[in-house]
C-alpha cells in the first residue's frame, strides 16, 4: 500500500514526455530530499545504458564494500571460465582456514556471523564452482567467497574490475580478515564503481554472452530482497547484490522493467543503527527511480 501511494505521487510530478536534463535535476532532488529524511549518509548512482542517462548522489563517496565486493569477484570469475582457466563445473575443496593479508597468520569464519551456515556443514566435500558462486551471491556466503576469492587472487579481481572502468574500487582480501579489519586494509567501493560494473554485466561487456547470462541468472535469484525489489511493483525482475555489515546496508542492482531496457540502481548507506530503516530508504528510492524510469520513452529512437 505504501509503494501504490508513493507511484500515484510520483507518477503527478513525472508525465509521460521525453527525459530532459531538468526532468534529470527533479529526479536527484527527489532523491536528495528523501535521503535529507534520516539522518545516516547515503549514496546513490542510477545509470540507465539505452538512454544514455545517468542521475548521482554523492556517487564518489567511499564505502566499506561489505557483501558488494561478491559482484567483481563473481565477475572475475566469470571472466576466468571465458580464459579457459576454470569451468563451472571445476571443483574446489570446501575448508575453513584462510591467511591473512597482514601477517599470514591463519584465520576462521564463524558460521554464526555468516548469512548461509550450510556450506559450513559439507567441509572436506569438493563443490562445483557454479555451486559456491551461487551461495556466494544468492545467500551472500563468506565461506564460499574465501574459497572463490582464495582460487582467483584478489589482485586479478581488482584488476579486472579497474579494466571495466570501476577503477576506483578496492578489492583486497577475502571476508572477515580481522587483523586486515583493524588495520584498516578493507575492501571499498563507490555507487559509481559498483553502477559500472553492473551496466558491464547488463549490457554483456563484463563477459562473454554465455558468462553474462549466468552471471544475471545468479543475480536475479538473490534471496534477500527487502531493499530495492521493494520498491518496485511485484514481478519486476532485480539481479542484485546486497551488502551489510554493523551500521553498513547496500543494494546494487539491476532492474528490468516491461517494455524497455534494463537500468542499474545503486544505494550505498552508513549509519543506519538498524537494517529496517535503511531497507525502507532503500525501498523509497527505489520507487521514486523506477516510477521515473518507465515513464521516459526513449530519446534516441
């Protein structure tokens, strides 16, 4: 009920019409007051590939990545399996005992910290690769990162997110490095990094075609989608990655509305004390985006 009043508002101050640079403007506005509501800090990057239009809020701000950092990892992975490097169904052994960046020294993830426990159970079991990229995107799982991230090397993924364009993002370790965590050696995004790197995947440049469709496929069945599908109407299609850590929540995706191309959409927020604040602002803005999207017929045809 919430969303249906919010579109009946937004759907007076945007009439159907050709977009303009004003319209562009009204749009960040909207945005900016919406955010002004609470008081964490939040930002914002909306692209949109077919029309060539993009609207940002404080989209160079920098961000602790939290879960984001899956979407390069998985694109790197993707690009790896297009190399010849590795298949998706290549196997890797499930464990639980990593190297920190820091010293060498060796580290545990604990299950209870982590939003999929199940992998945890099936140590010493080898697991398709296509099986830990899926727990690692559509449950979010730490475990199947380490594994993943351990095989590829967070310089590649690093580089290979810098070659698409996302060249200020840091990917430098895996998950719940502690002492990398206190000596401030954390992976780091920006709306901006992430946003170009998810048009990459929804206009087939981060891959290969075959690659980029399992990379969507993987996307669009995200598991926690409280953030921005929520602010858009039932069966609407989002390929998303969310992100949470304490007082951290993202949501990076992209959104495939009927009857026209696909745009991406992404929130970063910092400060929120609880996640259902910062899912709500997330679900607001989203809605306040999608309405503009779909009633902006193409300026190029």
């Amino acid at each position: 009920m919430r969303n249906s009043c919010l579109f009946l508002v937004l759907a007076s101050l945007f009439p159907p019409g050709r977009a303009t640079a004003q319209e562009a403007s009204v749009l960040e506005a909207l945005l900016r007051a919406r955010i002004a509501q609470d008081t964490a800090t939040v930002a914002v990057a909306f692209r949109d590939p077919s029309r060539r239009q993009e609207v940002q809020v404080d989209a160079f701000r920098r961000y602790h990545a939290a879960s984001t950092m899956k979407v390069p990892v998985l694109v790197e992975l993707a690009r790896r399996v297009d190399a010849g490097d590795l298949r998706w169904d290549d196997t890797l052994r499930v464990h639980n005992e990593f190297r920190s960046i820091v010293d060498s020294s060796t580290y545990r993830l604990d299950p209870g910290e982590d939003s999929d426990s199940t992998l945890y159970t099936l140590e010493g079991q080898d697991l398709p690769v296509s099986r830990l990229a899926r727990l690692m995107i559509t449950r979010s799982s730490n475990l199947a990162t380490n594994l993943i991230i351990g095989r590829l090397d967070p310089t590649r993924v690093n580089a290979t997110a810098h070659r698409l364009g996302a060249d200020s993002i840091a990917v430098l370790r895996g998950v719940e490095d502690g002492k990398a965590y206190e000596r401030g050696l954390n992976n780091t995004t920006t709306a901006r990094d992430l946003a170009i790197l998810l048009e990459a995947i929804a206009v087939g440049r981060a891959a290969s075609r075959q690659a980029t469709d399992s990379m969507r496929a993987i996307l669009l069945a995200q598991e926690f989608n409280d953030g921005i599908p929520a602010g858009v109407p039932p069966g609407v299609p989002v390929a998303h990655k969310t992100g949470e850590i304490t007082a951290i929540a993202h949501d990076a995706a992209i959104v495939y509305p009927p009857r026209r191309g696909p745009y991406i959409l992404v929130i970063l927020t910092r400060g929120y004390p609880e996640r259902a604040a910062a899912a709500q602002l997330m679900a607001d803005l989203s809605a306040i985006v999608y309405r503009w999207a779909i009633e902006r017929p193409d300026p190029h045809e």
